[in-house]
C-alpha cells in the first residue's frame, strides 16, 4: 500500500495567454540536504520548498511554514529505530559559508527522496515532491495492516473532517486541506486499476486513520490523498536576485538575497538559510545548467552571511566556473578566507565584501571584508582574464585601503566612489584609490575591456568630479549626473585616469548598469528625470513620456568626437526605471526594470499587454538604427496588483531571455512561480523566470487605471539598491 501525500499552495489565477514564458524553478524536485551539521542534531535530512521547509527526525516529519510555526505529523506508534535511508543522490552541490569557519560545510549530499524503513511492521515511508508540493507515501507490504497508520498532526489548532471528505488541518490562521483520499489496486498485469473504498477517521484529538473498504491483502493498495493549502501561507521572509549571467558553458548563475529564517527549534540554533535572527538577510547563489534535459537543473547552491545583514549588488563569472560577488554587510562575522586585505570590519557600520566561489571545487578560494571606520558599500564587480578583482562602490570612510599609486588617497567629499584592484594571491590591494569631488559621488557599475582598461560609471552631485580626456561633458548639468570613466591600473596618480565625463540633462539622472556591446563599447541602462537627456536621432523614443523614464545608452570612450552612439528615453506617462541591459545576438539590446506606467509601450505579441495596476516588470527588445516605434521588436508588461521589479537579464546560447528580480504577490505567468508570502509583511519574494521566443511586432499602446506610487525602498540603514 501506498499512502501519498502532496502540499501545495494557492496561486494567483494564471493568464494563457503568457505560454511564451517558463519557470525553471517549476522542474526542480525537493532536495533533501543531509545533516552535516548544518541543522540542529536531531534533524537528518531536511529539504526546502518554496513555502515550506520540511525537516526529517528520527520521530517523524515537521512542516516548518515560517517564523516559528510549525505543523508535526507524528506516526503514532510507530517504530522508533526505522531506518531512515537517502534515495536517488543528486548531483546538485550545496554548501554553507555562514559564520565562523567551524560552522561551514561543503559539497553536502543531496536526495530526490528519503525512505523510512519498517515504521510500522511491514511498512515504510517515503518522501518527495517538487517545490510546490510535499509527497509522502506509505508503502505496505501484501499481508501488513494499513490499519496500523495513525497520523497526529501536532501544532494543529484544529483538525477535521468536511462534509466532502477532505482533511481540514488549520494552523495559526492558515489551513491544509488534505483531500478526500482515493484508494485503489494494480491489477495483473496491465490490467486497469481497481478503486477501493475508503476514508478519513477520527481516532482522536488532531489523530486521524483511515477506514478501508474490500481489497486484496495479497496485492499492495495505494492510499492516495492530496494535500492543498487553500490561501499563502504567511511568513516575513525576503528574497531577491540582484544579478544573473549566463557563460559559454550554458550555466546560468543568480546571487540574491534570504531573510527567510523558517523555524527555530531550540535556543540558539543554526538554520542554514539564515545564520541570525529572523529578519536579517543572506547571500544565496544559485548555478543552473539551461542546457540539462532532465528535471532536475540547479547544479551549485550556497548561503553566504554572517550574524546580521548581507546584500549582493554586483555578479560576475569567468571560465573555469568562479563566481565573483560584491555586496555590502554590517555582520561582523561574514566569512573570510584566502589571502583577505581585510579580515575584520573596521567599524561598526557597512563594509563592502568581495568573494569568490569555486562551483567545481565547492569551496571558498577567496573573501574579504573592504572598507574603513565609517560606511562603505560595494557595488559593481568585474575579473579579467589572470583572475584579477575589479571592484566599485561607494564609502564615507575617511580611513579606506587605498594604494601609494592612488589617483586620490583622500576623502573629498561626504561620500566619494572607490575603485580597487585585489590579486587573491596578495595580501593587499593591487590599487585602490577614492574617486569623487566635493559633494556625494555613488559608484555603480564596472568592466574589464580586453586591453586590460577598467570602464566605470555611477552618479554625481559634485561641480568637481575629476575629468580627463576629451569630456563629452564638461560640467555638471543637473541635480544629480551620471558619470562615465575609464582607468588604466598600470599607471599612478593622476595617469591612471585616463577618461571621465559627466553625462545626462538639468535633472536627476541615474546609472544602475554598465556593460560591453560585440564591438567593445559601453551599454548603459538606468532612469532619469531629464528631458534634456541626451538622445540620438535613431531613438525608438525621442521625448521623455512622463515622470522619469528609463534610459539605455550605448557610448565610446575611445572616440571622444562620436562618444554618444546610440541613446533613447523608454517609457510612459508615470515612472519607468531600467536596472539592467544587454546585447543578444543579433546585435538588438534586452532591458529589463519596472513600470508604473500603463501606457508603456508594449508590443501585439506580448504575452502580457495590459498594464497590472501595480508596479510592472517590463521586458523590452529595441534594435539601435531603427527609429521610432518601429525599433521596438518586442516589448511586455510582467505582473498584476503588486509590487514586481527585474533587476537582472540574461541571454544564453540558445537565445532563450532570463529574468529575474522580486514580487509581492507572485507573477502570474503559465509555467513561471515565485516564492509567494503573506504580502502585509512587507515582504517580497525572488523571481526566476524564463522567455524562450521573442519576436518583432508593431508596438501598441496599452492602457489602465492610474499606477500606485513609486514602489517602497528597502529598510532604513541598509544599504541603499
């Protein structure tokens, strides 16, 4: 016999029309993780769902449903020695970088399924399921006693049976319906099942059996009941992807950010998916192969954190499957390794870190903390092809590493960019040097061309930034302008800057990414409030739609006279804003951010036409050179009512577009889910989803109600996005 059990959630209603886009999460079964010390002894193998966690003891199973909720299903009178053994190994890696060293653990195993042996006489268990359901199968060898199976859901405020049938189990305002149980028998040889009678029993308080009708206890009987829970399950956990890349070898990597703390079961506790209190984040990197046709994609996992705060900004990868990440943290125990500049926070604020991963060793080659007594933030990431760090960002640090060979070794202003070079076979900086004039300075983005100069840009209020070279733009134009640098690290002082302009209008304007297109030039994506942005004749929009739109720029530093190649205004009559572009193929550039605006220009063949009434992710296609609305080859809203941002867009060699970022409230695409949460917490949940076909159509003009305001910033005192 087999007893089967799924957990599942409620979705929002998914549109049809949406078939261009997939999940890849949506192939991914459970992982049951063995306990290396990760968990809490008592915990053998535990595996981790979009909505739950489910940890297997030695007495039984727990759903943890977030925060410190918790629903036991205990096997009453079952055998308290069964053997619990692991089935079907994956070959997913996961590891822990979280904390003190001694709390690390690498390449820890993972299960498609666990097994529990003989819980009751003649009887095992086995659990599985994917990330939108829990499985749970009793197996009775012919001649056994089903009637022995007596589950106490403990934690439960209440539990009974519907009218229909169905098993209510409610649980601090949520509620699990397990449905009324189908029971039947396999025939001989391929002849058709035979349906048996049966159903729920209460033998107790929250204790339920089943009641069985004739069967043959000579062959096995499936017992099979689905598990639902009929609204989101609650809970306060964050998630985000910041950035995601893709390589030649068709990984596609995603480093974001968890506050999710699950469940605490005794004081003092470590949870791998947070190593402190509930409500403070962690690093997670995720690698998934886009090529693997199994179901079973995710190849490398790892949290990385310490006792407080970590958020990734910055994401790039080489070759030989390292990944590179900064970001900023205020724990003052993120873990650090290798030849680290810096092992200790100096202060007691924000530091930058950088870290290195090695997917194939599963280890931690190299991390640092980088910054000085007051706050320092990292931002961007770049490596070149020796294995060199090139990091940006921000710092109000008067005491930040710099080098002698610095372009400037002092603070300017309250707050100035840096820029710094780490060697992972050196102790200290190659080069490290403030950048900025007498007002705030925010370094944002980086790269490493193949003539070995270090292309920068981020976001000035200073009259004073330091230029070089023929300017575009010789002087601040607005409140706040983007700037754009290039910086050669085998010269010193004032030599290694080598260019440097201002860019941008009267207004606010603000830089979020900086990339290279086929020919070597920069591509540019953010938002401005300028309606005297620069802009290109071949524009796909000329005029500025409404209250700050986005931007996408293409620009040659090494041209100065034809600096500005390609610039064009995206948007519509609210606010739009850019986080991230890139150039596919066939030479057409991929933005991705978010909208406020219904009228945002949408394409026919968009899977989502219609503005959601909420903050939209837009995805958009244009092809520079082709004027007007015509440049637009493709462009679609993401989302409803909520909040949904893309922060990150890849293209792998197969053409398929990856998205990712945050929602609220789940983005309701066929084949695509988010992680979804009781959204009057404030929180929001990471995205992952993916477009196979993008095709060139006409734009068109869709319209709706009047957009919410502009979506909420992250928490006071962290680091701003």
């Amino acid at each position: 016999m087999a007893c089967a059990a799924s957990l599942l959630w409620a979705a929002p209603a998914r549109d049809a029309g949406l078939s261009r886009a997939q999940d890849a999460f949506g192939r991914l079964p459970l992982r049951f993780e063995a306990n290396l010390g990760q968990w809490i002894p008592t915990v053998r193998y535990a595996a981790r769902a979009s909505e739950y966690t489910l940890l297997l003891t030695g007495a039984g199973p727990t759903i943890a449903l977030g925060g410190s909720q918790r629903v036991d299903i205990s096997l009453m009178g079952s055998n308290p020695a069964a053997e619990i053994q692991p089935l079907e190994k994956l070959s997913v890696r996961t590891n822990y970088f979280v904390g003190a060293r001694d709390r690390w653990r690498s390449d820890v195993p993972t299960y498609s399924r666990v097994q529990y042996g003989q819980v009751y006489n003649g009887i095992d268990v086995v659990y599985y399921g994917g990330q939108d359901h829990l499985e749970y199968d009793f197996t009775v060898a012919p001649g056994a006693d089903p009637s022995a199976i007596r589950l106490r859901f403990q934690g439960a405020d209440r539990v009974s049976i519907t009218p229909q049938g169905d098993l209510l189990v409610e649980a601090a305002g949520r509620r699990i319906v397990q449905k009324r149980p189908w029971l039947y028998q396999d025939a001989a040889r391929g002849a058709a099942r035979r349906e048996v009678p049966g159903r729920y029993v209460m033998l107790g308080d929250n204790l339920i059996g089943f009641s069985i009708g004739r069967y043959d206890p000579a062959r096995p009987l499936v017992i099979d009941p689905l598990l639902t829970y009929s609204t989101f399950l609650g809970g306060t956990g964050t998630e985000e992807f910041d950035a995601i890349k893709t390589d030649s070898h068709g990984y596609l990597y995603m480093v974001g950010s968890t506050t999710a703390s699950n469940l605490t079961l005794s004081p003092g506790a470590w949870w791998p998916t947070n190593s402190s209190a509930p409500g403070y984040a962690d690093e997670i990197v995720a690698v998934l192969d886009t090529t693997a046709p199994d179901p079973q994609p995710l190849r490398y996992l790892t949290y990385l954190g310490g006792s407080a705060d970590e958020f990734p900004s910055g994401l790039d990868v080489d070759s030989q499957y390292h990944v590179y990440i900064t970001g900023s943290t205020d724990s003052t125990d993120y873990p650090v390794y290798g030849n680290a500049v810096q092992t200790a926070p100096l202060g007691t604020t924000w530091n930058a870190f950088v870290t290195e991963l090695d997917l194939l060793g599963g280890g931690l080659p190299y991390s640092t903390y980088l910054g000085g007594t007051n706050a320092s933030y990292g931002r961007g990431i770049a490596v070149d092809k020796n294995g060199l760090m090139y990091v940006i960002g921000t710092t109000q640090a008067t005491d930040f590493p710099v080098t002698d060979n610095a372009y400037a070794a002092v603070l300017y202003g309250p707050q100035d960019m840096f820029l710094t070079e780490l060697d992972p076979n050196a102790t200290g900086p190659a080069y490290s040097s403030y950048l900025g004039g007498e007002a705030s300075d925010d370094g944002r983005a980086i790269a490493v061309g193949a003539d070995g100069l270090v292309y920068f840009t981020g976001t000035t209020e200073s009259t004073l930034f330091p230029l070089a070279g023929a300017s575009y733009l010789s002087a601040l134009q607005g409140g706040d302008d983007i700037v754009i640098g290039v910086m050669d690290l085998t010269q010193s002082g004032v030599n290694s800057l080598v260019y440097s302009t201002y860019f941008g209008g009267s207004d606010t304007d603000m830089v979020r990414r900086l990339t290279f297109d086929s020919s070597g030039r920069l591509l540019l994506a953010g938002y401005t409030f300028s309606v005297d942005f620069p802009i290109t004749h071949d524009a796909v929009q000329s005029v500025a739609g409404g209250n700050g739109d986005a931007f996408v720029s293409v620009v040659d530093p090494s041209r100065p006279g034809a600096f500005l190649v390609y610039s064009t205004f995206l948007g519509g009559s609210h606010s739009d804003v850019a986080y991230d572009v890139i150039q596919d193929a066939t030479g057409s550039l991929l933005i991705t951010g978010y909208t406020l605006s219904s009228d945002f220009p949408v394409t026919y063949d968009a899977p989502q036409p219609q503005y959601g009434n909420g903050a939209e992710v837009f995805v958009t296609k244009i092809k520079p050179g082709s004027p007007g609305i015509g440049g637009i080859e493709f462009s679609t809203y993401l989302g409803t009512t909520g909040i949904h941002v893309g922060k990150g867009i890849a293209v792998a060699s197969s053409g398929a577009v990856y998205v990712a970022g945050y929602t609220t409230v789940g983005l309701p695409i066929v084949g695509a889910s988010a992680v979804s949460y009781d959204n009057t917490s404030g929180a929001h949940d990471a995205f992952f989803l993916m477009l196979t076909q993008l095709a060139a159509q006409p734009a068109s003009s869709a319209r709706g109600r009047t957009p919410p305001a502009r979506p909420a910033a992250v928490k006071r005192g962290s680091p701003a996005r």
